[in-house]
C-alpha cells in the first residue's frame, strides 16, 4: 500500500482539525515519553550521581534560604522549614517547566523541519521532564515530613488535586512560553529573571499567613501564590486547602492552559518559516 502524500500548505491563521489533532498526539504518546527521558539521559539524570544531585540541588537551595531566614529573622521552626521544602519542590516543577519549554521549538528546528507531527509534542516532553524530575523530590519532601514529626491527616490526600492542578498550570506556560519563544527570542534571556522573581513574589521563603493584608491583596495577580499556599496547608499543615485557593488557581490554570494552547496551535504552522 502506497503511502499517504502529506501536503503542506501556505500558512492560515485559525485551529488544525482538533480530532485529528489529538489523535495524532495521542498515538505518539510513546515518542513523548522516550524523548522525554532522552532528555533527561542528556542531563545525566541516567546515573546514580545525576539523580542524587536531582534532589541534593533544590534540598541545598532550601538549607541555604532557611539559615538566611535563620539568620535574618532571628527564629525558625520545624513547619518553617517544611514549608520552604515542600513549597520550593513544587516551584522547581512548574520553573523547569518553563525552562524546558522555553527552548522545546526552537531547539527542535530541524526536527519540525523535516518532520510532520503535532508541534505540541515538544513543550508536552519538557513538562515530562519536569514531572520526571519532581518525583523524587515529593518523596523526599515526605521523608522529610517523617523526620520533622509534621502532623499528619486524611486532609493530605488534598495534594493531588493540588497536583493536578500544577500540572496543568506548568503544561499550559511552557506551551505558551515555547510558542512566544518563537517570535520574541529575548524571552529565553529573561526567563531565569522572571522565575527568580516569581520566586520572592511566592510564599516560599515566607508563608502566606504571615503577609499583611494590604500587600496580600496584590497577590491575587500571581498564579502560583495560592496554589503554593494550598499546597504547604496540604503537606505541611495536613489542612483542607481554602475553597477560594482552589478556585484561584483552577482559573489561573485552565486559563493559561486555554489560552497558551490556543495560541501555539493557531500558531503551529508559521513555525517552520520563523525557525
């Protein structure tokens, strides 16, 4: 049987037939996975040294932010330093996300160039990546829940809707992240400075109890503040998270994922000409 002839046609603005679209994503699953840990065999993370250092980077990251909470504040507990693990864990998640995906097309050029398949499949193996690379981290941050005597209750089981939810938000900036990439290469400079804003603006290296209700008002134009809040109320606190949490960031999440793929999809067929 002769093969079928693929036709590429000048670019027009608007959405690929989304049926086909997904099916052919869905039968390339398995590409997706094994590109996935080609990546991560590319970064070392194959070896028994890589993965060490997978959970020995952001564990030394949240030592050295909690002795200079220590230091500057003066005081410090056991939940203060649960929080600024477990909630440093989960930014790592959604920051490389964006790091992977900032770079998924434009590294891919020669791929998109010679072959025919659904673009998406790039920034969808990075946040792969990323969740390949939170793994361990949730379990350490569970061990270290273990050896802080942290409380414990069914209200934990909370943390995977929380974890859906982050998922969710991280597929849809690195989707939209990567197709901006495309038209404004500067972004991928900015991008370390972006996160490490992102960082402080966060309630890591401080709980989101402990702001004042006059700059707490503000945060509500951040879209990981209350999902990092409900998730340290979840693993740290064993708490129900808020409704109001909850809703905040589903509507962040579903909104950048919407949009963002909206976006790269629309986009999809000028990439080729860009690259």
């Amino acid at each position: 049987m002769s093969q079928p002839v693929i036709v590429y046609e000048p670019f027009k603005a608007g959405l690929p037939p989304m049926r086909a679209y997904l099916r052919s994503l869905w039968h390339r699953r398995a590409f997706i996975s094994e590109f996935a840990r080609s990546e991560l065999r590319e970064q070392n993370f194959g070896s028994v040294f890589g993965q060490l250092w997978l959970v020995l980077n952001p564990l030394l990251l949240s030592a050295v932010y909690f002795l200079l909470i220590y230091v500057i504040g003066g005081t410090s507990d056991e939940i203060r330093f649960g929080h600024l693990t477990a909630t440093l864990f989960l930014f790592y998640l959604i920051a490389n996300s964006l790091t992977g995906g900032v770079k998924a097309i434009t590294s891919g050029q020669r791929l998109i160039l010679n072959t025919s398949f659904p673009r998406v499949m790039l920034p969808v193996s990075a946040v792969v990546v990323a969740i390949f690379k939170f793994l361990p981290t949730f379990v350490v941050a569970i061990a270290i829940h273990i050896i802080l005597g942290l409380p414990y209750s069914w209200q934990m089981l909370w943390a995977f809707p929380v974890l859906l939810i982050s998922i969710v938000m991280a597929l849809g900036m690195a989707i939209m992240i990567s197709c901006i990439n495309v038209y404004f290469r500067d972004i991928s400079s900015m991008l370390p400075y972006l996160t490490r804003s992102l960082l402080y603006l966060s309630p890591i290296l401080y709980e989101a109890s402990t702001i004042s209700a006059s700059i707490k008002q503000f945060q509500i134009v951040n879209p990981i503040f209350y999902l990092l809040d409900s998730w340290s109320r979840v693993i740290v606190h064993a708490e129900a998270p808020t409704m109001y949490g909850l809703i905040h960031s589903s509507i962040f999440a579903l909104s950048i994922f919407i949009v963002g793929t909206y976006f790269f999809l629309s986009r999809e067929r000028d990439f080729a000409v860009r690259l």
